[in-house]
C-alpha cells in the first residue's frame, strides 16, 4: 500500500501540493541533483532564474540554456544577483563548505542540497560569529528523508503507544569511499552516517521525546564497530535506542521500534513495515507462524522526499509558517555531536 506525503492528520499526493507564489529560484550547482531539483521547481510553475557554478563547465552551459536562466561563475555574482527568491546549493560534498563560507552573509534563503563537509566544533565557531542570525534563519540543509511519508505516520505511533526498545544498524561503505578516494576518513561521519543521525533525532523531536544521556561502546576495535546506547525520555514514556555502526558489512541499513502490540521495522530506507501480529497457516499437518504487515513505500514520482522538502522550505520561508522537519544550522550541531561522538576511540 503506497501513501504519499503525510502530514499531521492528512495525507497529501505529491502532484497535489500547490504554492499560489510565483517565484525565482537560483540554482549553485549543475550535476544530476540540480537537473532533480528543476524537475521540482518547475512543477510549482517556478522560475530558474540563475544557473551558478564557480568552475566553468559545459554542463552548467547546457542547464542554463535549456532553462532559460543566467549564468553566473562567481559567489560575488551570486550575492548581487537581483530578482531572485531563493537559491538551492547543489554542489558538490567537497566543494560546499567553500560555498557556505563565501555565502554566509547572503540574506536570501539557502537549501543547501546536502550535510557540511565540518565538524560540530568548527559549527559551533559559527554559532559565536555575527552571521550565526542569519545563517540560522535563512540557511536550511536538505536531509531528504526527514520528509519520507513514514516519518510521520511513525511519531504518531511513538505519541500514541508504550514503546519499549528501539535500535538502529548502520552499514556504511567506507572501504569503497577510500578505494575512490572520494572523501578523506575523518568527514566519513558527516558524509553518510549523519543522515541517519538526522532521521532518528527527527523522528525522536517530532514525538516529543528527548535525550537524557547517551554513551559509546567499541565492539570490535579491530573493525571500528561501535555503539552508542540513547536513555530517551518523555513526559509519557521512556525507553533506550541502540545505535550499531557496523562498517563495510553487505547489508542495507535497518531502523526498529518495538512497542507493547507491534514491530516497526524501517528497511530499506524508503520502506516502513508494521508487525502487527503472527497467523498460523497449516499445511500437511506442520503449522507455520507468518506475520501480518501493513507497509508503507514513499512516494517514486520524485527523487523521494525532494519534493515535500521544497513544498516545506518554500512555506516555511515565504508563508512564515514554522517548519517541524527542516534542518536549521543548530539541528546541524546536534547531528555532528554525535557523528563526533561515534568517532571517539
């Protein structure tokens, strides 16, 4: 059973969302997430004002031909551009602390398309400079699945129903990443694993649950296999999640919550499933025990989360309506701490 976008409440198609704005959007970046993200905007009858990239590439030449925008090479160009709303960084990882820096006293809205290659402890020297205001209010970073349809559907129950345990097994692919020599070791936590940091702490916030404490565990020093065990707290409940950082084993990455009446089991990514109970089936004489799923799949029309992501940013920002699911430069700062913390030997 497919449902799509769920907010509190309501459940709302993709291709029903409406924004009764007309606006201009620029656009850092010309790789394949920037061609997903025009998809997007054009969908709300946007405009692609700008194209920017800061390397000349043909690439960025085609974008901004086929979309009718500008092109612009410069930060400098891209803060004095005029008649634009908001822009979309969709740069690449390494480049985008670069673009962060050089942007920081730009006033408009910024989604950025992806995490900081930074530490909590360099986020926190911003925290104490003069553009922290602005940053924190104008920039936001797109940690997409926070806007899977099953993340609402899951705090509902978390709100609802006694739960007792909960953990998480990530698998991340290091082993290939240095093979590439696509990112160096110490950012690896900031490239792949905060995303999951960042479901679960929305997941946690949007069910009013808070973190007491939390500690770390090395399982296997050999492998750097490690566990941090969360004491988490409501003004209803409290219960402990366990989080493994498993590296390099071949498996997909898997979520569970165990209430009193029921599994929920996240995996993959884009999937919930619901346990609800077991039937038994008989045949020649021998009884089997199968177990009643309800599931639920994001929405495939677009890159999944993309689109209720824009929807959220483009309201948040224009309609002023306070935002639930956004990442905000302090919600970064929460991410990064852990991912700091999973690299304490």
């Amino acid at each position: 059973m497919e449902k799509s976008l769920l907010t509190f409440g309501k459940i709302i198609l993709p291709e029903k969302l409406k924004i009764n704005l007309k606006l201009n959007v620029g656009i850092i970046g010309s790789g394949r997430l920037s061609i997903d993200y025009i998809n997007i905007i054009k969908s709300f009858n946007h405009n692609v004002k700008y194209i920017a990239s800061f390397t000349k590439n043909k690439n960025a030449k085609r974008l901004a031909k086929k979309n009718n925008a500008e092109l612009l090479y410069s930060s400098d160009q891209v803060v004095l551009a005029k008649n634009v709303d908001f822009w979309i960084v969709c740069t690449s990882w390494k480049n985008l602390k670069s673009v962060f820096i050089k942007l920081k006293q730009l006033k408009k809205p910024i989604l950025f398309e992806k995490s900081m290659i930074i530490s909590s402890k360099e986020l926190k020297l911003i925290k104490s400079s003069k553009y922290y205001q602005s940053i924190n209010k104008n920039f936001s970073f797109a940690y997409n699945r926070n806007y899977y349809d099953y993340i609402l559907i899951l705090s509902n129950l978390l709100k609802k129903k006694n739960i007792k345990f909960g953990n998480a097994y990530f698998f991340d692919p290091y082993k290939n990443l240095f093979s590439n020599k696509k990112i160096s070791k110490p950012y690896l936590p900031y490239y792949i694993t905060s995303h999951w940091i960042s479901l679960i702490l929305k997941i946690f916030n949007l069910s009013e649950y808070k973190i007491q404490s939390k500690k770390i565990e090395i399982l296997d020093y050999k492998n750097n296999f490690k566990r941090i065990l969360f004491n988490l707290k409501s003004n209803k409940n409290k219960f402990k999640f366990e989080l493994f950082n498993l590296p390099d084993l071949p498996k997909n990455h898997q979520i569970n919550f165990f209430f009193e009446d029921k599994i929920v089991e996240i995996s993959p990514i884009e999937r919930i499933n619901l346990y609800k109970n077991l039937y038994k089936k008989t045949k020649n004489r021998i009884n089997f025990y199968e177990p009643l799923i309800d599931s639920f799949n994001v929405n495939q029309k677009y890159k999944p989360g993309f689109r209720f992501q824009y929807y959220d940013f483009v309201v948040s920002n224009f309609y002023k309506k306070k935002s639930v699911l956004s990442t905000k430069l302090k919600d970064l700062i929460d991410i990064y701490e852990i991912c700091d913390f999973l690299k304490k030997k």
